[in-house]
C-alpha cells in the first residue's frame, strides 16, 4: 500500500475542478435526470451479483479440491493453483477483451461474459477432476475480465460527469455488498447442501443478472 501511495502521488496527476456546495445537485435530482435510472440500478446489481459470484466459491475451493483428491497428497498445493487460475486468466485476457468493447460495445460484452460464466459453471459443478476444474475456472476468469469493467463502461456512459464520483462510491458500495453475500452464500449453502450445490446456484444467479441485463438495458447500444 506504501508503494501505491508512493506511485499515486508522484506519476498520477488530474486536473480537476471542484463544484461548489451551491452548485452541486442532491442525490434525487441526478437520478431523475439520468437518461436511464433502471439501468444504473442494473449495473450496481450486476456489480453485486458478479462480485458474489466470484466470492462465493472462495471458502470452499480447499475443501471441494479435498474432497476430490483421494490420496490427499499435495491439496494445499492444488487448491492454491486452483483458486488462482482465475485471476491468470483474466490477467492474460483483459486487455484484448478491453479492445473489444471499443468495437462492439460494454453491453454486448458483459451479456456475454453472463452467459458464458453460467454456462461454466454447470460443468465446475459436475466434475469430479481437480485439474478439469481449474481449467474452468481459467475459462471462467477469461469470461470475467469484461463484466465489472462492462458494468463500470456502461455506468460512465450513462452518468453526467457532477455526479461520478457518488455514482461510482454506489457502485463501490454494492461490490462489497456483493463480497459478503457471495463469502456467505458459499459457506451456507455447502453446509446445507454439498459443494456441487453452491456451482448450481451461482451459475443461476449469472443467468438471472443476464436476464436483468437482457430486459433493461434491451435496444441500448454503444457500438462505435
């Protein structure tokens, strides 16, 4: 955090000019001036839903990669490789999913990173291989490095500029709220059921936020 703190206050510079109290418009007037107030809703609930996906798996992974590992040797190890596959490859596949919502749009991107993530999901929960599963899992990642920046596009495009900064704490807001459901759902829902059911669910909540996304935010494009 020192080193961010460090490389912030000397590299980053803005140039930014502050609105005065007077100037500045209560929270309800800038929702009623926004050209589409359920889509900004949608996006903060997809920030939610997206983020629980990711958080619900998390206190499970050692376990579920124990439970399919007989010989329990080196489960630290293979539950760590794993839980780490996603990030991989979101990292590899940020960038080039960033260009392609130049040319086609944040919208098109995130309703396809929904469907893809839901569709991972069934095989994550049918399998049986702890190697099958953080390939998918690396897959899943692919899928999941354009869904928040989608989201956050989209929130940009639709937000007049007075009001970014209490829109994006909003948002901020419901992906923390997203980080404890999620962390919860997977604990509950594994002790009440079993580990496949906490894939089943999350894939479901992934194909019901497609659903949102498809219903509200229906003849929106920004393609270029």
């Amino acid at each position: 955090m020192f080193l961010v703190f460090l490389g912030t206050t000397f590299f980053v510079h803005e140039e930014f000019t502050p609105i005065s109290r007077e100037k500045m418009k209560p929270m309800n007037e800038i929702m009623k001036s926004l050209p589409s107030v359920k889509l900004i809703i949608v996006m903060f609930i997809t920030t939610m839903l997206v983020q629980s996906s990711t958080m619900s798996i998390d206190p499970i992974v050692s376990l579920y990669v124990k439970s399919m590992m007989t010989d329990g040797k080196n489960v630290a190890l293979v539950a760590g490789v794993v839980a780490a596959t996603p990030g991989l490859g979101t990292l590899i596949a940020a960038s080039k999913i960033g260009h392609k919502m130049d040319e086609v749009g944040p919208l098109r991107v995130l309703r396809i990173g929904l469907i893809v993530g839901f569709i991972l999901f069934i095989p994550m929960a049918l399998t049986n291989n702890p190697w099958v599963l953080a390939g998918l899992r690396f897959l899943l990642g692919i899928a999941s490095a354009g869904m928040l920046p989608a989201a956050q596009t989209v929130l940009t495009l639709n937000t007049p500029s007075e009001s970014f900064g209490r829109i994006f704490s909003y948002n901020q807001s419901f992906q923390a709220i997203g980080a404890v459901v999620g962390s919860l759902m997977g604990s509950m829902i594994s002790g009440l059921s079993n580990y496949a059911t906490v894939f089943w669910v999350t894939g479901f909540t992934l194909l019901l936020n497609f659903i949102l996304v498809l219903i509200f935010a229906w003849g929106i494009s920004y393609r270029k």
